[in-house]
C-alpha cells in the first residue's frame, strides 16, 4: 500500500471520528454555551482539516517535481 493513501486514509479516519465525536456531544443536552464552545471546536477542525489536505497535496506535487 502506498504511504501516501496510506496515511490520507488515518487523516481521513481521525478527522471523521472527531467531527462524529463533537457532533454527538452537540446532540447531547448540554448549555447553550457548551454548545457554542463545541461548534467552534468543530469549525476549527474542519479548517485544520482543509489545511492539512492542502499541505498534503503540496508536498505531493513537491515530491513529483523532484522525479522529473
């Protein structure tokens, strides 16, 4: 298996996991500003998410122009 799916594929898997995790917390009765500290919990995983999944294929694309 290649390193690179490899390792997308436990990002995947933590990230998803996490976002389950905090949605069901969100679901649970908590107080209104529990709440509001778990969705901003949330917004903030789904940015490091995108900013992972940017940085990865940089270095992806990076990696390809050091074969050619």
């Amino acid at each position: 298996m290649n390193t690179w799916s490899l390792a997308d594929k436990l990002l995947s898997f933590l990230m998803i996991t996490s976002i389950k995790t905090l949605k069901s917390l969100l679901k649970s009765k908590f107080e209104f500003y529990q709440k509001k500290f778990f969705k901003k919990i949330l917004i903030e995983l789904k940015f490091l998410l995108q900013k992972v999944q940017y940085f990865t294929k940089l270095y992806k694309q990076i990696i390809i122009l050091k074969k050619h």
